[in-house]
C-alpha cells in the first residue's frame, strides 16, 4: 500500500458538491498513466478544488478556458 499527501489549493468555494468525485477522477486520470504517485495526488486536488468553483458537481468543468488557466496555474504537465 502506498500513501501519500498533496498540498491543498485556494479557491473561492461555491459547492462543494462533487468534489470528491473531482478529485477521485484526476487522481484515477494519471494513476492509469503510470504518473508518480505525487502527481496524480496533485491533479486529484485540482480537479476537486476547481470543482467547487461552480455551483453543481460538473459546472466548473463546463468552461474549459477556465479549467486550462487553473490547471496551468498550478500543474506542470511537462513532468509527469
């Protein structure tokens, strides 16, 4: 069994709804594709806080420009 942690982000939360369901897909998205450990953890995170930025599990993903600004904000694809 492996653990690990991953430093939280700040967002300003509107609903949380959805947000654990955010962080399981993007920690699932880069386990699949064998990323370290930290990584996939750090993509979790993201994708869980930018979820609640947006009332509704999924609203926040809806506007992509965002969603790519946040995530080149604060992940480095370059290394996984």
């Amino acid at each position: 069994m492996r653990c690990g942690d991953s430093d939280s982000v700040d967002v300003q939360t509107v609903d949380a709804l959805g947000a654990a369901d955010s962080l399981n897909a993007g920690t699932l998205f880069g386990f699949i594709r064998g990323w370290p450990l930290d990584q996939c953890l750090r993509l979790g995170n993201l994708g869980g806080a930018f979820s609640t930025t947006a009332a509704g599990g999924v609203q926040a993903f809806r506007d992509r420009l965002r969603l790519e600004k946040f995530l080149a904000d604060h992940f480095e694809f370059g290394n996984t």
